[in-house]
C-alpha cells in the first residue's frame, strides 16, 4: 500500500538486545523525531492545560466551531509566549 500511493514510513526504528541501530537508523530517527516532537507538543498542551481534545457537541457545525476556538486558543497561547520571550 506505501508504494502504490508513496507514501513514506515515518515510524522511528527501534533497536534491540544484541542488535543495535545502525547508524543510518539513528539518523533517520533524529529526522523523524524532530517532526513528531514539534506536532506532539502541540497535542500534549491541548490535552493537558486545555483538558482533552475530545468534542461533545451535536452536529458536525458545532464541532467544527468547537474545534476551531480550541485551536484558536492555542495559538493565542503560543503568541502571548512569543511576545513574552521577545520572539517575533
């Protein structure tokens, strides 16, 4: 299914007892990683300071605003640290 639609594995390699990462491994660890930190950061805040990411509204209208006004708040968040820091 990856080759039919290119599609690339973005799953860190993980080594094992008396089998080691390769050094190309560690590599494309470090590639993947730096990625997958910046968005699970992301995540992580929503779930922790903004109490979950789950929606509990009916119909698709209300949960898409929900959603928005979340991610709004986020990026509010994130600028106000930005100012804060000297960031800009």
């Amino acid at each position: 299914m990856q080759r039919k639609y290119g599609l690339k594995d973005e799953i860190c390699e993980k080594g094992y007892r008396g089998k080691p990462l390769t050094d190309e491994q560690r590599e494309e660890n470090r590639k993947k990683s730096s990625i997958r930190s910046r968005v699970e950061h992301v995540f992580g805040f929503m779930e922790g300071a903004m109490h979950g990411l789950t929606v509990r509204t009916i119909g698709m209208a209300r949960a898409a605003t929900c959603i928005f006004l979340k991610c709004l708040t986020y990026n509010m968040f994130r600028y106000e640290q930005f100012v804060r820091n000297g960031i800009r």
